[in-house]
C-alpha cells in the first residue's frame, strides 16, 4: 500500500490542514486508508438500508454494525489493519444481503425487477480482501479523491461525517447497555446517504449539520439514561490520585459496562482498578464505588500514557480512544477490547450473549507484575452530573443572586498535545473567583488539579464526568434557565470556551449549535476541515469564535462577550 493519504478529521491535523503520510496520532498512511474505504462501503449499506426501510426492510444488526464501524475510524481508537480488513469485509457481505432483501422486495412489490441504477459504493466487491487490493481502491475513495469537488460541500459533508462518528460512539455505548434507538442507527445511515447525494446544497447540508446536533443530544440523552439507569446517579465524590499497595490494573476510554465487569471478576483477588483519563469520573457511580478495591485514578489526560503506563507496571486495559503508539516497555501489558485495536496488544473479545467479558488473563498478569509507582499523592473531586447539581440548585441560585458566582464558563472537551492548550490552564487560573468552571471530557485534566478554591461550598471547578457528561451541563444550563425564568438560554451568565480533539467532540458542539448556543469559543484551533466559507456561517449565524490570547478571552467572558 501507498504512503499517501489524507486525514482532517481531528485537532492535531499536521500543519492544521491534514496528515498526508502518517498521522500526528500514530495512524499510518494503510489504516488510514482503509479506514476510508470502510466509511466508503458504509455508504453503500446506507444506500439500501434507507431504500430498505421505504419497503419495510429492516436489517437491525447491520444499522448497529454501520455505528460501531463509524466509531472504530475515531481518532486514536483504532490502528490495528487486520481488524479494518475485517470490518470491510462484514461491511461488503452485510450490505450484500441487504441489497438482496431490498430488490427481492420491490419486485415482490413492484412485479417488476429493480431497475433503478446502484452507486459505486453500493456495489464495488473486491477480489481479495487483502491489503493490496484494499489499499488500490482506498485511494479513489479518501477525502480528496474528488479534486473537483466544491470545497464547502466537501467541508460540509466531512462536519456531517465526524459529528456522526462521535454520535455513533455514544449510541454503541447505550446499545452495550442495553438501552436502543433505532431512529438513531437510521438518521447515521439517512446522513450517510445525504452526504453522497450530488445535489445537496450549502443550505441543505448546512440543515444536516444542525439536525445532525439535535440527534446527537439524542445519543447523549440515551447513553445518559443507559450509565445513570445501571449505574445510579453519580455523587460528588472524592477521588485519591495515590496508589495502595499491591498489584493493579488500570482502565482507560469511555466503556462503564467493561469497568464494571473488570470491577466484579477483581473482587477478592488482591488486585486493585485504577482508572485513567476519560473513566476517572466513574469514582462517582454508586454500583462502582461500592467496590473497596476500586482504588483510585491515576495520572492524567490520554497523551500523558507512554509515562504513566510505563511506570504504572500492571496491565491496562483500553475500553475506547485514545490510544498512543505504545512503548516496548509495556506493549505486552497493554490490552484493547471493543472497538479499540493496537497491532501486537492482545485484544478482549466481544462478549457471548449472557456472559461477560473475559478479563482473567489481565488479573493474572497483575498478579505477577510490581505495584504501581506513586505519581502524586492528593484528592480531586468528581460526581457533578445533573442529579447532583439539581441536588445543590439552591446554593447554585443563591450563590447568583448574591453576587458569589457571577459567571459559569463551560470549559469541557478534550485535552491534546499542543502547547497551547496551556491556554486553558492560564484560562482556568486567570478567571476571577466569582466565576465557576463547568466541565467534562479530558480537557479537565488542564486545570483540575489546581487549588481553586470554592464558591458558597462548591468547587469552582464542577466536574460532570466523561465528554458525552456534556448532556448534563445542557441539562444544567436549562435548569437555570427556568430557575431565572430566561426564555433564551444565550441570556444566562454562562460562556463557553471549549476545547476539542476528536469527533466526540465535534458531535458535542453541533448539539450546542442545535441548542442555539452563541459566542462558543472553540480552540486551540479551528478545524482544518471547516472551510473559509463554513467558518463565516458559523461566526455569522452563531457568533463562534477561535479562542484568542488568556486576557483577551477571559476579559470577554466576564463581559458577557
Ligand atoms: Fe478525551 Fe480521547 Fe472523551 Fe475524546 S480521552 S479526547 S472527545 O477520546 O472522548 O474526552
Ligand atoms: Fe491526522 Fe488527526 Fe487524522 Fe490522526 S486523526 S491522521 S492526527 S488528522
């Protein structure tokens, strides 16, 4: 396969403009490819599946198949080739039979045989599923395959693809759950559709992007629903970063079912769970806490791990993103499950119905390896989902009435590598006291261990949990809205600076655009992939805005600006 690609679809895209021969994130140049092909074949099922439907055809286990494919090309999930060449090979063969049904239902239908013509994508079946002939054709389906194509329809189309992306992650993690919403597998697949329909305007794609946020709140409610119906609301809770004797594992990504499971199959071993970035805010659940081996957290945000992995010594499981290219010295103790994949990592398999997943070869390996090596020794707090805050809405209320909190700043999303996500750290340190920081997803991690004091009893810094937690700063947010009796929501004293990385957090902010959100400031950058034209929508519709320098942003915010 080819060293040329192209890849826009995260914050650290090179030069911000696309990785063309490997990916700042460790992607290379085949998996990136096939990755594209995958998303390409996904189209092809959408092309049945929504003629399908209009014929009451109805392929349940292919439209979760497209979601969970969708969410194995999201940054840093997956890098594993072999497992790529699988999900095209599931994706050719459930689309094939897809098509079967469909024709066999409208000439049953019709009484005449399906004459309409098929796209490349509904159709193309390689020879060989193997890298070669992959690799030929992923070069003629990528991003830019169409140099002629209008740069804002493809910037358009590429918004609707990754916002579905991040929103196909939080509905495969409500699926795992047990909670459903097939309107929610069906409008990934009317999208997937919509984005290869030549006919589709600015302003009709531009009305996918917004539809495309209000089903994302959808997915958010319902994985919402999914971890709060199994797991319990969660409580402010303290969270130690040290460590305790003995062996441990750590856990990392977003999946709560496979904590849980790891939780249950660890009791009265001896060996402790640590959680790491995205799954610290699991400390708050009431059916994880209740577990005295649940130790602690430990370390930081994801692009911390080739440290703290390394000096943790036990074995780590990865549940989702986001995964760094690992070092030697822990490769071998390094295990993905679900739609996380690192070539030469042992992977989890999926679970049997009516069984759990198998982590005894994880325990046995803590069982032989050394304790884990102390990084810091205090407590952070976490549990500030929407129950609790509704729990504290009196001293959040009278707190603004008396003039102690005079400003929320939503600050969630995800941390990165670049240095000038110090920009948020000097944000969170610079804001005056009478501000209170909202947050959830691993941007946290650039402030969350500072000492910033508290308001009327609360911290300043009002940790709602992962990144799909955002649900529960919009429940905030219109929890104050009718508490202060505001129509519009952009009349409260709430700004919002966030940060963002990859397409959850794409999905995150086309949910606030749906919701009307004005003056979002986004950084450290734009995304490569909105197009100038793009950009003036957003600013003129939306007032969005790149973050600018500490002063200048935080003088705004407290103007109300
Ligand atoms: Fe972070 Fe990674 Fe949760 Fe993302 S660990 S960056 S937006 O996967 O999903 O916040
Ligand atoms: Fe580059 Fe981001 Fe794409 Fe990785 S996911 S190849 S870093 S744009």
């Amino acid at each position: 396969m080819p060293d040329a690609m192209f890849c826009y679809q995260c914050q650290e895209a090179m030069k911000n403009l696309g990785c063309t021969t490997r990916g700042v994130c460790g992607k290379t140049a085949e998996v990136s490819n096939l990755q594209d092909l995958l998303v390409y074949l996904l189209k092809g099922i959408a092309f049945w599946g929504t003629r399908g439907r209009a014929l009451g055809v109805i392929h349940a286990e292919t439209d979760l198949f497209v979601a969970q494919a969708l969410f194995a090309t999201i940054t840093n999930a997956n890098f594993d080739p072999d497992r790529f060449i699988e999900l095209i090979s599931q994706a050719v063969s459930r689309r094939d039979a897809l098509q079967e049904a469909v024709q066999a239902r409208w000439e049953q239908q019709h009484g005449e045989p399906w004459a309409d013509s098929v796209a490349d994508w509904a159709a193309w079946t390689p020879e060989a599923y193997n890298l070669e002939v992959l690799g030929e054709k992923s070069l003629q389906v990528g991003v830019m395959a169409d140099e002629t194509l209008d740069e804002d329809i493809r910037s358009l189309r590429e918004l609707i693809i990754y916002g579905l992306k991040g929103m196909a992650a939080y509905t495969e993690h409500a699926y795992v759950l047990g909670e459903e919403d097939p309107e929610l597998l069906f409008f990934m697949q009317d999208m997937l559709e919509a984005v290869t329909t030549a006919d589709h305007s600015v302003d009709a794609l531009t009305a996918f992007v917004l539809k495309t946020g209000a089903m994302g709140l959808r997915a958010m409610a319902l994985l919402d629903q999914a971890n709060t119906g199994t797991f319990g609301h969660p409580e402010i809770t303290q969270v130690s970063l040290g460590v305790r004797p003995g062996p441990g594992i750590l856990v990392s990504g977003h999946d709560l079912l496979d904590l849980d499971e790891l939780l249950q199959q660890t009791q009265g071993t001896g060996v402790n769970v640590y959680t790491h970035s995205e799954m610290l805010p699991a400390h708050a659940y009431p059916a994880f806490k209740k577990h005295p081996h649940f130790a602690g957290n430990y370390g930081g945000s994801w692009w911390h791990q080739r440290e703290e992995f390394e000096s943790f010594g036990g074995p780590i499981l990865m549940t989702t993103n986001c995964i760094v290219k690992p070092k030697e010295s822990y490769i071998d103790r390094l295990f993905t499950t679900g739609q996380a994949g690192y070539p030469g990592c042992a992977h989890i398999p999926d679970r049997k119905p009516g069984e759990q997943k198998d982590f005894s070869v994880l325990i046995a390996l803590a069982k032989t390896c050394p304790d884990p090596t102390p990084l810091e020794d205090k407590a952070i707090t976490t549990g500030f989902a929407r129950q609790t805050v509704l729990e504290h809405a009196g001293a959040v209320i009278d707190a603004v009435n008396s003039g102690e909190i005079k400003r929320f700043v939503v600050m969630g999303g995800c941390d990165g590598r670049s240095k000038t996500r110090q920009y948020f750290t000097d944000v969170a340190e610079t804001l005056p006291e009478d501000a209170m920081i909202l947050t959830a997803g691993c941007a946290k991690y650039r402030y969350n261990k500072l000492e910033l004091g508290e308001i009327n009893g609360l911290p300043r810094v009002l940790d709602a949990g992962q990144c799909n937690d955002s649900y529960s700063l919009i429940r905030t947010a219109q929890a104050l809205a009718e508490a202060f009796k505001v129509q519009d929501v952009n009349d409260l004293p709430i700004s919002y600076d966030i940060a963002w990385y990859e397409q959850k957090a794409v999905i995150v902010l086309l949910v606030l655009l749906h919701l009307g959100i004005r003056k979002i400031r986004l950084g450290p950058t734009l995304p490569a992939f909105l197009s100038p034209n793009v950009v003036s929508v957003l600013v003129r519709n939306f007032d969005l805005q790149p973050t600018a320098s500490v002063l200048e942003d935080v003088t705004a915010i407290m103007a109300g600006e």
